[in-house]
C-alpha cells in the first residue's frame, strides 16, 4: 500500500512537473511573438527613416543645383555691374565736360557784354553786329541748356535703373544666403551620393560570404544527419541484441548531441537564407536609388540650362543698368558675414554628429558585453547541466551495486533509501520550478524598462534564459523517469 501510494504521489508530482513544462511553453510561445511584433515594429521604424532620409537628400540634391544656379547668375550680374559702373562714370566725365562748356560760355557772355557796354557809344553798326552775335551766343545757351535739362532726365532714369537693380540685387543676396547654406548641405549629398556605389560592393561580398556560410552548414546538416542515421542503427542493433545499459547510455548521449548539433546546424542555415534574401532586397534597393538620383541629375541640368537661358535674357535687358562701387562693398561683406555664419553652423553640425557617432559606438559596445555575459551563463548552465548527469550516472551504479550484494534481506531498507532520496529530488524540482518561475517573471517585466534605443538586450536575455531553464527541467524529467524505472 505504501509503495502504491508512493508512486501515485510520484506521478502526481510528474503531472505537475508535466503541466509546469506546458505552462514555460506556452510563455515561451509568447515570448516568441512579442519578439516577431518587436522586430516587425523595428523594420517599420527603419523603413520609415530610410524614405525620410531620401526626402531630405533629394531636397539637399536640389538646394545644390539651385545654389551652384544663383552663384553663376551673381558672377555675371557682379561682371554686368562693373560694367554699369564702367559707363556711369563715362556719363559723369561728359557732363563734367558739358558744365565745364557752360562755364566757358557764360565767361564769353560776360565778355562780350562788357565790351558791348563799351563799344555802345561807338556806333551804331557795331551795336547791331554785336546784338546779332549776342542773339546768336543766347541760341547757344539755349541749346546748351537743353542738353544738360536731357542730361539731367538722362541721369534720374538712370538713378532709377540703379534702384531697381538694387532691389534686385538685395533680392538675389537672400536667395544667395538660403543658397549656400544649403550648398554646404549638399556637398555633404553629393558624397553621400557617390557612397551606394561602395555600398553595393559590400553588400555584394557579404553575400557571396553568407553563401559560402549556407554551404558549410548544409554540408554540416547532412553529415550530422548521416551521423544521426547511423547512431540511430547502432541503437536498434544494441537493443536487439541487448548490450549493456552503458553502452546504450553512451550512444544516447551521442544522438542527443548529433540532434543538439543538428538544430543548431539548420537555425544557422535558416539565418543565412534570412540574410541572403534581406542583402538581394538591399542591393536593389540601392540601384533603385541610383537610378532615380541618376534622374534627378539629369532634371536638374535641364533646369540649370533654362535657369541659364533666363540669365542670357536679363543680361540683356539689364545691360544699361549701373551701381555705385561702395554699395556693392558693403553688400559683399554682407555676402562674408553670411558666409561666416554659414561655416560656423556647418562645424556645429559636424560636432553634434560626432557626438552622436559615440554615443551609438557606446551603445554598440555595451551590446557586445552583455553577449558575451550571456554565453558565458549559458556555458556554465551546460557545465552544472554535465555534472548532474554524471552524478546521476554514478548514483544508478551504486544503486544497482548495493542491490547485487545485498540480495531479499536488505530488500527494505533500499526501498526506505530510495524512497527519500526520491522525495528529495523532488522538494529540489519543485524548488528548481519555483525559482524558474520567479526568473521567468523578471524577464517579463524587464523590456517596460529598457530603453527604446535598445530593444534586443531583454529579448536576449529572456530567450537564453528560457533555453537554459527548458534544457535544465527536461534533465529533471529524464532523472525523475529513471527512479521511477528503478522503483518499479
């Protein structure tokens, strides 16, 4: 009656131990989805950045084009007004010229009517040969006066072409200063234009690499299947021919490995197959990207030619326009000052990216680390998980030689000691499942507290942990199973 009682409470443990696997199962299950919707979360969140990344540098690519457009139309516009200038100081020599006639003119005046006053009391004739060359010297004067009246409207329109050209130049100078701000900014574009072409190399030897690796592991697949194949034989022979539980034992352990080896074997070629087909989308995704950037470059040389024909006409129309040298001194150092700014933003930019290039080496790092920590518990998991075997191994021996020298007379005693050594295998299970439990609770609760920027650290951690508990309750099992064989 003990002894049945005994082993209904034995199987009772077992069917909790049973339902306690079912239940790590099951969290494990889920576990493997939050990591499918974590990781489909990811690639979402990659995808949006790269399509906002490429908005940005076609704006870049375009800013570029229009600012390399603006510097050629204020070169020409700078040599036009030299130009201007040029002429504007002809047309203050001429009417230097004319006012210096006019000066001449009204001295010959004051000339002549002074010796008219004279030569009044003379004679007659003479007064009248003198009021004939005085009337003629007044049509002069006239016609001199109407030149400068021409020369002066001359000089208002031209005044204001010059204040249209200034409002224009000041409009071209703002142009100019979003321009090269920008212009910096696509340098930076073009660079990284010239970039997907390195790109796709590598991308092209990392799958050439991750083929040779699908090889090896196939190769590696079908040799431990053939070893499989042949372990699984020598065990039906042994059976048959009923060798000894050692030898059985042995050849076990080596199907366990060979199939441990195998899983491994496949979830690397699974990976590699994953890394092929993600490297294949990469690469046209990147001649996609060429091609269209190729496209670009050529809209914006059609745009540039247009832009160039536009300067052709307003060069023409603009010919007569002129400007003083102080102001378009004063606006170039405007145009510096600008320039100034724009170099000083571009170095903090190239600051705040290398800071933020450290702080991802950083993350990189710390990411390393915790791998390593990671195989190094799972190593040493493997190591307890090898010792308990070959305790077991030895506990059985001596079992089994106690019974051979003992024989029907301490029959009883060997049970009592079986029976609490059973007992307290199981307290320990059920200690070992309680503290899984407990673990298997942390893991849960960690990724709330990760950080958003790294996700894959509690995934890790939960999926080794889960492996190592699994393998350690499957060898709790298998121990339970062989007392069981032992009492009956």
């Amino acid at each position: 009656m003990q002894t049945a009682e005994q082993q209904r409470q034995i199987l009772r443990m077992l069917e909790k131990s049973l339902a306690r696997e079912l239940d790590l199962e099951k969290k494990m299950i889920e576990s493997t989805h939050v990591e499918e919707g974590l990781k489909l979360r990811l690639h979402q969140e990659v995808f949006c950045i790269e399509e906002e990344a490429m908005v940005a540098w076609e704006r870049l690519f375009e800013a570029d084009n229009i600012a390399e457009v603006l510097l050629g139309t204020s070169k020409e516009l700078m040599g036009r007004v030299q130009m201007l200038q040029f002429h504007l100081n002809g047309s203050v020599q001429r009417e230097g010229e004319l006012r210096s006639q006019h000066h001449d003119y009204v001295e010959q005046l004051k000339a002549k009517d002074r010796a008219l006053q004279k030569l009044e009391n003379s004679s007659v004739e003479r007064n009248e040969f003198f009021l004939s060359q005085e009337s003629t010297l007044k049509s002069s004067l006239r016609e001199v006066e109407d030149k400068l009246v021409i020369a002066d409207s001359e000089a208002f329109t031209l005044r204001e072409k010059v204040s249209s050209l200034e409002k224009q130049l000041e409009e071209s100078e703002s142009q100019l200063l979003k321009e090269k701000a920008l212009r910096d900014e696509n340098q930076e574009l073009c660079s990284k234009f010239h970039e997907p072409g390195s790109t796709v190399e590598d991308l092209k030897s990392e799958l050439s690499r991750c083929k040779s690796r699908a090889e090896n592991a196939e190769a590696k697949c079908n040799s431990l299947e053939e070893t499989n194949m042949e372990l699984n034989k020598e065990l039906s022979l042994l059976k048959s021919k009923g060798i000894t539980s050692d030898r059985a034992d042995s050849l076990e352990r080596q199907l366990r490995e060979s199939d441990i080896q195998l899983h491994h074997a496949v979830a690397s070629v699974e990976a590699s197959q994953e890394k092929q087909t993600m490297l294949y989308s990469t690469i046209k995704d990147m001649e996609n990207l060429i091609k269209d950037l190729k496209l670009k470059v050529s809209k914006a040389e059609n745009h540039a030619e247009s832009a160039e024909d536009k300067c052709i006409i307003l060069s023409e129309s603009n010919s007569d326009l002129n400007e003083e040298l102080s102001f378009l001194r004063g606006r170039m150092e405007c145009l510096e000052a600008s320039l100034h700014q724009a170099e000083e933003t571009k170095k903090a930019t190239a600051k705040d990216i290398g800071v933020r290039t450290e702080v991802i080496a950083g993350l990189v790092v710390q990411l390393a680390l915790e791998r390593e920590r990671l195989q190094k518990q799972i190593s040493s998991l493997r190591k307890e998980k090898k010792i308990l075997v070959k305790h077991l191994q030895q506990t059985t021996n001596e079992l089994g030689a106690s019974m051979s020298h003992d024989g029907k007379g301490n029959s009883n005693d060997y049970m009592h000691s079986k029976l609490a050594f059973s007992t307290v295998t199981c307290e320990k299970d059920s200690k070992g499942a309680a503290e899984f439990l407990a673990t298997s609770s942390e893991p849960e609760k960690m990724p709330k507290d990760v950080p958003l920027g790294e996700p894959g650290i509690g995934l890790a951690d939960s999926t080794a942990k889960l492996e190592t508990t699994r393998n350690i309750d499957i060898a709790q099992l298998r121990s339970k199973k062989l007392f069981l064989f032992i009492l009956m």
